[in-house]
C-alpha cells in the first residue's frame, strides 16, 4: 500500500516537473518593493478610506477574523473561535493566546474593547479623526464587553448579515492600546503598531514606507525580510522601473502598459476580474443636480463605449449598476442609458434648462485601480457634455484633499470608485448610495442622495441573516431604483492588472485589490 502512495507522488511530481518546470521550494529572504502610483494618507486602519494607505495597513494589522487567500471567505486570524446567540445580536470570539504586538506587549481583549470604543464614543478621548467606515459598516455594534483577558462579546443593535465579512475588513483591525496611549493618534498614525506579519520601520513622506518581517509573528515569519511601499507617480516610469529591476511589483499601470509587460519575458501579468465600480456622482446638495431629469440627461449624453474602448481597451466592461457583475445579487435585466445627444437635450429643456448650464467637473489627478487615468476620463466627458450645452470646468486635487472635499460635499460632479471590502452587495449599494452615508464630513454617498425607500430596502437586506436568494432579490430591486433616480453615471468595471518580476512567487490577487504579503516570496 505504502509502495502504491509512494509511486503515485513520484508520477504527480513527475507531471508537474514536465508541465511547470522544476518545483521550488519557497525561499526566506529579500527585499521585495512595490512601485504604487501615490502616497498613504494615514496608517490609522480605522481612519482611512484610500486605498494606498489600506496596502500597506493590510500587512501591518489584522483583526479577529481575516479573508482567505484569493477570496472573501473568513477564517480565524487573532480569534480562533466564536458563536452566535441572541436572534444573530450577540457575537463571543474567544481570542487567539500568545500573540504580540510588534513592540513585544501581549495582545488581548483590552485592545479589542479599545479599537471598538474609540470609533463607537466621540467623547472617547482617542476619537480623533472621521471613522468613516464606522457609520458603513460598524454603527450596528451597541457595545463590545470583555469577559475575560481571552474572551470578548460584541452586542448588535439588530441582525447584520455582513458582519463577520466587516470584521475581516481594515477599520476592525486591532491596534496597540499601550501603542497608542504612548504615541498619541497623530504619532500613532505615522509610526504604527499592529500583530501582523511585518512591523512598520519608516515612512519618508511622499516617497516610500519600509517593513520588515515580523520575527514573532503566530501566523510563522514571512518570507521577506522587507518590503518597501515605493512612491513612481508616472504610469510609465513605473513600467520602466520594473523591467528595468528597481521594482519587483506594480500596479494601476494604464490599459496602454499590459501589452508591454506581457511581452517581456523577464516580467509577468497577473490579472483577475475586478471587484469594482468607477462611477460620476452628481452631487444633489448642488443645483440642477437635484433634479432627476438633469441627472437622467448627463446619463444619455455621455458615449461611454466609446470612452472605454479609447482610454480602457479591453481592460474594462462599462457599467451600468453599481455593483460589479462578478458580484452576486447583479442585476443583469436592467438596459443602460447608452448614448442619445438627442434625449438629453429633450430631458434638459422638460428639466428648465434648455440652453444648459455650466457647473465644475472633479476628477482624481493619480492613477486608481478603477480608474487609471482620471483626466481623460474627465476630458472625454467634457467634450460630450458640451454637445448637449454643459459647459463643465475640470478640477483636481492632490489626492487626500480630492477625498476630503468630496466627502464634504464642495463639488458639483466628482469622478471616483470603489473596490468591495468584503465581497457582499450590501458594501456597494449600502456604503455608496444610503442616505444614512450621506453625512457631510464623511460622506462615502458622494452623490449625497437620498431615497426613503431604497434606504428600507438596504435594511432589511442587512437584516435578513437566513436565506441568500431573499438578500439577492432585495438588491436586485434597490438597483431598479437607482437606476431610475440615476444619481450617479455608472463608469466601468475593470481588471484588476498587476505586473511582477518573474522572480516574485506567492503572490495572488485578492478580489478586494488588498495586497497581502505574507505568503510572497522572491526566488534568488
């Protein structure tokens, strides 16, 4: 028996041998430096809403329960354990022992109450900053008790169907309460300390951030001694520096730049569907943007095949829902808008506005996963919204800025996106277009509309904690009313591109655009 197991590894090896090449063992060491398009904003996990700071925050921290790799199932990560009781309001983790912060204290449940309490209490003296995800996706915690150093119970107002994929997301990672007493939130935030698989070593503001390997980590040391977060604005410089060797992974490269990496034989294209939506949000605290037909207008004056397939090629699908159709609850049945000059001046004139009007046109001046190139997205636009008499000036800012604008609500139209967090509807639909995210300061709905009964549909879609096909139905009808209402013009979905050095192994693409490096190893 023993002789027949034997033999059939051998053939398995064997075939893999002759397929793959030679099967290598992964290797300890290295330092491995991802070339990004712009800087963090803060490594606060529970503050921040860009995804440059989530890259580097997602490899410092984590929290009771992280996604599996390559998918946006969970698992246990500082929680090894927990159980659901109460009618689904009452949540107890048992917590993982043994685990240390990277400045060598023990984790335990007082970190966990702290990192809840200091987003749920504004009177909480470490409550500094917008916590905007905290409204998204937590304000249904009531309260977070200790049982014990290894035990802890969090209590829901109501049923929340999404939770236990938020806690996986970055807000709910765990800080250092002895860390952040010691440094202070605005020290803390530019120096932090999480039990994750590398250690924060420095940050040259605008430039780079540097980790090195968590020696300590429960999870077993990562194979990289360092990784450094490397600051290349330029698409192509970026491209040049990876197969010039002074990058070893890329990102948010442009549709122009795929080509070139997958015909170099030293370099390698990862590529996946992405978890995405780029979109126009028409801002409804501004006029005319508040009138439907102005918005139902805007949708059928802008040629967004055409838009795509000069600035995105084949690298991305247009939209016309906001979620993307790799997502389930996607609601196929619905007809886009298309492209009708005619029909937006019609609906324009019935709207007051017959001649047009002007109005300012926001876009991002830095290179998203969504939206690789912001300012001819924007240009494209402006030329087809003057066709039906919108004159629109272009505007930009740095990107933190751009962010703390919108969310204050300071722009008529504004070009953004969004990848899921958590692979549930609910994370689109409800934290983009709810009336309840709609909060000046901290707006993720940018578009700041507000529908009654949208918002009880997204309700009881968060509530209903058995039976899927009830959620997805729910969803599939909140996307009928916005497509109506039109609040935004759905932009596009697109893949999700990375490029890499041949000699980068280990690394996946996750479906939320996290970039998890434990696992990535570089072959010497």
């Amino acid at each position: 028996m023993r002789k027949n197991v034997l033999f059939v590894v051998v053939m398995v090896m064997a075939l893999m041998v002759s397929l793959f090449g030679v099967v290598s063992a992964a290797e300890y060491g290295g330092t491995l430096v991802f070339g990004r398009g712009s800087d963090a904003v803060r490594l606060d996990p529970a503050d921040v809403t860009d995804g440059e700071s989530v890259k580097v925050l997602t490899n410092v921290f984590e929290g009771l329960v992280a996604f599996k790799e390559g998918s946006t199932e969970v698992e246990p990560a500082l929680a090894t354990a927990w159980r659901v009781s109460n009618g689904g309001k009452t949540w107890e983790f048992k917590l993982r022992e043994g685990v240390k912060f990277h400045d060598g204290t023990d984790f335990t449940a007082d970190d966990v109450v702290f990192t809840f309490e200091r987003q749920m209490y504004e009177d909480h003296p470490y409550h500094k900053g917008d916590f905007a995800y905290w409204g998204y996706m937590y304000s249904i915690v009531e309260s977070v008790e200790k049982v014990n150093d290894y035990q802890v119970k969090i209590n829901l107002s109501s049923p929340y169907a999404p939770f236990m994929y938020n806690l996986a997301c970055f807000p709910a990672f765990i800080v250092s309460e002895d860390a952040m007493k010691e440094k202070g939130v605005d020290g803390f935030r530019t120096s932090p300390v999480g039990t994750g698989p590398f250690a924060f070593v420095n940050w040259e503001h605008g430039s780079q951030i540097t980790l090195k390997a968590n020696e300590n980590y429960w999870g077993g040391r990562p194979y990289l001694d360092k990784v450094v977060f490397q600051v290349v604005p330029e698409n192509t410089t970026r491209v040049m520096g990876l197969k010039g060797g002074d990058l070893d992974l890329i990102d948010n490269f442009g549709p122009q730049n795929v080509s070139s990496i997958q015909q170099d034989a030293n370099l390698k294209l990862l590529s996946q569907p992405g978890m995405n939506v780029s979109y126009l949000a028409m801002n409804q605290l501004h006029k005319p943007f508040d009138n439907k037909l102005v918005r139902q207008a805007i949708n059928w004056a802008i040629d967004k095949e055409a838009l795509i397939e000069s600035i995105y090629g084949d690298t991305a699908v247009p939209a016309k829902n906001p979620l993307p159709p790799t997502l389930w609850g996607y609601n196929n049945w619905i007809n886009d808008y298309g492209y009708d000059p005619a029909k937006a001046k019609e609906l324009l004139a019935k709207a007051g506005y017959p001649d047009g009007f002007t109005a300012e046109l926001w876009y991002p001046n830095n290179p998203r996963p969504y939206m690789p190139d912001g300012k001819r997205v924007a240009q494209a636009m402006q030329s087809n919204l003057r066709d039906v008499g919108i004159n629109v000036e272009l505007v930009t800012y740095d990107w933190g800025t751009y962010l703390d604008k919108t969310e204050n609500g300071e722009h008529d139209m504004a070009l953004l996106g969004w990848i899921g967090d958590n692979g549930d509807p609910d994370n689109f639909i409800y934290v983009l277009l709810d009336s309840d995210n709609a909060t000046i300061g901290s707006a993720g709905n940018i578009a700041f509309y507000n529908n009654y009964i949208l918002h009880q549909i997204l309700i009881q879609a968060q509530q209903t904690t058995e039976g899927k096909q009830v959620r997805e139905g729910l969803y599939k009808a909140a996307q009928y009313i916005i497509h109506d209402d039109a609040p935004w013009v759905p932009v596009s979905h697109m893949n999700k591109f990375m490029g890499a050095d041949t000699d980068v192994m280990g690394y996946t693409i996750h479906p939320t655009g996290q970039v998890f490096l434990k696992n990535t190893w570089i072959k010497k």
